[in-house]
C-alpha cells in the first residue's frame, strides 16, 4: 500500500531540516554547557580559554542560523575545542534518495536536484536508490540475469552496491583480500594502513609476529586467475612493514609468534 506522507506531499529538503533542527538544538544545548565554563576561565586570564570560546561561538552562531555544524569553516583548533562534545550535526552524512524506476534512468528529478543544491555547502553525497529496484534484484540469484535487469534501466550496478561505496569513501574505507583453496575473504581497513596493520585485522598475532606481506594486484589476478601464473610472470610483489596497502590487494601474511 501507498504510504502517505506526514506532511502531505514530497519534499526531501523539508523532511532534512526537520531532522537537522532536532539535531542542532541538542548541539547548541552541548556547545552552552561548555561556553559556561570555558567564558567562567575565559574572565580568569586563561587565553587558551578565550581562543576556546571563539571557536565555540563560530559554531553556535552556525547552528542557531539554521547550519550544521560540519558546514562550518573551521580550524583544526576549532574542530579541537569541540571535539569532546561529539557534536551530532559535525558528523559526515550520506543523503539517500529513493527514486522511481525512472528518475533512476536519468539521474535524478526536481526533488533530488533541490536536495542537491541544498546540502551542496556540507560537502555531502546524494546517493539515488530505487526501493523498487532492488526489490526486485533481491530476489535474482543470477549474476547474469541481475546485470540484464540493471542493464534495461541504464545501470551498471545497484543503488545499494552505489551507496556501500560512498559509505567507504566517507568513512575512508578500503578492502584487501585473502584467497585460499577453501574461501576468499574480504578484510576492511582504513586508507592508508601498512601491511602490519591491515594484518591485525585477522588477528592480533598476525601484527605482532608481522614478518612480510605477498601482494597480489586484483588486476594481476583477474588477467592471470591462478597463483601459479602470477607468480611465472612475476606479478607477485613482498612487501614489508612500510608497504601501504591498496584497496583490492589480495595479501598473503607471514609471521612469527
């Protein structure tokens, strides 16, 4: 059954300023608590409280104008002073759109280009999805039949798979696997964390007793298929403790314990 709206019509820039006002008075009320005190230290002489009590008025003069805080201009020093108030409005956010079948085709309608437009300030993304859609996809257990259906619709992959990318961008999120005779896994890590600690993942010893990582490229591995291969050409690459690692690594660990 249709599901009508609370405010009788569609109106994505509407129902997100709802949800931002809730929020944004539980951020001023956690920014004046600390005002109090850090203003109290401020009159002392404290002159690391006076450069606190700026930053904090940079972001309640936001958010009492109807701004989110993560829309704020700030220094590291004002990101610092508010740092211990987990401020709910400073968090990154996806926005999801549910569209219909056909301005999924077309990137969109007047409602998610309002949308668009309207949080273009705080950096953020506007994922598209078709409820509809990927209802249907759900329920298809062929690769190839699932990729035709996406196929008629324009689309090379599902709004799910589209926003658990946008998801680990934000987050900065990569994943790495390992490939074994009985399983292949798929670990996440954060960019920019060397082998050690993408070992870790797996388990604690694994970085402890972190002796060499043997890195094949996904690339490498789609061209070749098999370890044997790669190996005759000389596509698998040891890597030490320094060795970045790279979304879609297929790593092997040694170690010691």
């Amino acid at each position: 059954p249709n599901i009508v709206h609370v405010a009788g019509g569609v109106d994505p820039v509407f129902d997100k300023d709802v949800i931002d006002t809730e929020l944004q008075i539980k951020d001023l009320e956690s920014i004046d608590k600390k005002l109090i005190k850090s203003e109290r230290s401020a009159k002392a002489g404290d002159a690391a409280a006076k450069k606190e009590v700026a930053s904090l008025q940079l972001f309640k003069t936001a958010l009492e104008a109807g701004e989110n805080a993560r829309a704020v201009a700030a220094t590291a020093d004002d990101l610092a002073a508010v740092a211990d108030l987990q401020l709910l409005t400073i968090k990154p956010v996806i926005y999801v759109a549910n569209v219909d079948e056909a301005s999924i085709a077309t990137d969109g309608n007047q409602h998610v280009a309002a949308l668009r437009e309207h949080v273009k300030t705080e950096n953020a993304q506007v994922v598209l999805v078709s409820a509809a859609i990927e209802s249907q996809i759900a329920d298809m257990e062929d690769p190839e039949e699932k990729e035709m259906f996406l196929g008629e619709y324009g689309l090379t992959e599902s709004g799910l798979n589209k926003l658990i990318r946008a998801s680990y961008e934000l987050l900065n999120l990569i994943t790495y696997f390992t490939a074994g005779v009985q399983e292949v896994r798929a670990w996440t890590v954060h960019r920019g964390d060397k082998a050690p600690a993408a070992a870790g993942v797996i388990h604690s010893d694994f970085e402890k007793g972190f002796i060499r990582a043997e890195v094949i490229k996904l690339a490498d591995y789609q061209e070749y298929k098999t370890e044997v291969k790669i190996k005759e050409a000389g596509k698998m690459a040891v890597e030490g403790k320094d060795y970045v690692v790279q979304d879609g690594d297929i790593m092997h660990f040694r170690f010691n314990v």
